[in-house]
C-alpha cells in the first residue's frame, strides 16, 4: 500500500485557498489501548481495551473547511445541502451546523467526484478507497498519535487546541495551531468531530478491528472538544453523543479519513 500524505488541491476544477492535506496514519497490526487512562486526573482510571487495526489509513490534516465543503456542493450540484450553513463565516474556518446525517450526503458526493476524476489530488492514492467519517477507534489512535498525552500533541492545551479561554468563542482557522506528532491540527478544540460510530456506553462492546460501531442507536458519537469547552472537555479520550439529525449547534463539524474499507457504501 502507498504510504505517503496525499493533498486535495482542487474541486471541480476550483483551485482551493486551503488545500486538504491527508497524513498517512500507519495503524494496520498495531494494537492500541482504546479509552485508557490518560494519566491525568481527570482520566478514566481504566486500562482500556485492546484494538488491533485491520488496515492503515489517511485522515485530513485539518477539519473541513467551508471553502471545501461549499467546492465539494457546488461541483456536485446537490439540492440536499446548504453549501454555507456556519455560523461563524470564514473559507478557512472549519464547517459547522452539519449534522451526521448532513455528512454522509457530503461524503457520496465527494467520493463521485473521486472516482469521476472531478478532483485533482497531489500524489493520488493508487488504491481502491474512499472518504468517510473515521471510526471513533480511528480517531481516538490517530489524535493519540504513540505520545499517550493527555490532549491531542500535548499535555499544554494551549499549544494545540482553541477553546474557551483562548477562542473569544468562536471558531479559528484551521492549522494555525501546532499539530500532534502526525501532523493533525484542532485534534483537540476548535470543533467537536463527528465520528461514524453509533455511541456505546459499554466500550467492551466496540468494535476490536478499527471499523465503526453501528447497531443503528439513537446517538452518534463526537470527539475533541471545541472553542466553547474548558480544557478537561478537550481531553483527547473524552467521548459525547448527539442525535444524528442534529445541525443547530455552531461547535460541531467533522473530518475526513481515506481507507480501503469504509463504513458506507458509496
């Protein structure tokens, strides 16, 4: 499999102001302690469970920005979406006001557009695969990043994530923060990131592979904290839940991850 970092650089023939950079993220036989105490106090306090990925993946460096969602709606012609439903505007501010649901209409769109060579991608994949929200495992190992911090790239949150004490809040501009050891930005702040999974309180019963949750439960799960949260909601294991349909709430957005296997069908 190719194991380099891809770029999204343009829709539809639309050159972006902010490309989507894709960080390869080595996962595939690696086992990784899902929900482990942080070391902090305000960690679980439990070992965790043991996850051994089936595959290694990409993720997007950055949360989705309104610049590529709006690209990604308009090079598709969808009259299902509103191409700029944030509350606070900004190309390279991340989405918000997306619902889970609202994502996977974008994410059947964007893989046409893959599959149909309506994006140009620097150092394209050269594997059957395509985009989708990444499994809560996927996202808890890659903002995880082998550092065992208690935040995403660092135990000062300051460093890595906006939230409410450096936000004024409101959402940032992605990337303008350091990044974690594989080089993902906001990991931790700016948006609380949907996830593909189903929420399960019980985390015995998640998947042991890296693939999502899905028993078709009223809730969806949400990763990262946001610009509006103190600092112990922005702890990288911290796990919330909202209702599928759910758009009124300017702290939600999402990021994407490229792999061989997917939880949708294209």
């Amino acid at each position: 499999m190719q194991d380099k970092d891809f770029t999204i650089t343009h829709v539809g023939g639309v050159e972006l102001i902010q490309p989507m950079p894709f960080r390869y993220i080595p996962a595939e036989g690696k086992t990784f302690m899902f929900q482990a105490d942080d070391g902090s106090n305000l960690g679980t306090e439990r070992e965790g469970i043991p996850i051994i990925f089936e595959n290694n993946f990409w993720m997007c460096a950055y949360q989705t920005t309104q610049e590529f969602w709006a690209t990604v709606i308009d090079a598709s012609d969808s009259n299902e979406l509103n191409a700029n439903p944030s509350f606070f505007k900004g190309k390279t501010r991340p989405v918000e006001q997306v619902s889970w649901d609202d994502i996977q209409i974008f994410n059947k769109e964007l893989n046409f557009l893959f599959k149909n060579e309506g994006l140009s991608v620097k150092d394209r994949p050269q594997i059957v695969g395509q985009f989708a929200l990444p499994s809560e495992t996927q996202w808890e190992y890659a903002a995880n990043a082998n550092q065992s911090l208690v935040f995403a790239g660092s135990q000062n949150l300051n460093d890595v994530a906006w939230y409410v004490e450096n936000s004024n809040e409101q959402t940032m501009p992605v990337g303008l923060k350091q990044p974690n050891a594989w080089g993902l930005y906001d990991m931790s702040g700016n948006l609380w990131e949907w996830c593909a999974d189903d929420y399960e309180n019980d985390i015995r019963k998640i998947p042991k592979n890296g693939q999502p949750n899905l028993n078709y439960y009223h809730y969806k799960v949400l990763r990262g904290g946001s610009c509006f949260n103190l600092a112990e909601i922005c702890r990288l294991r911290l796990r919330i839940r909202h209702h599928p349909d759910g758009r009124n709430f300017n702290d939600g957005g999402f990021r994407l991850v490229f792999s061989l296997s997917s939880a949708y069908e294209s």
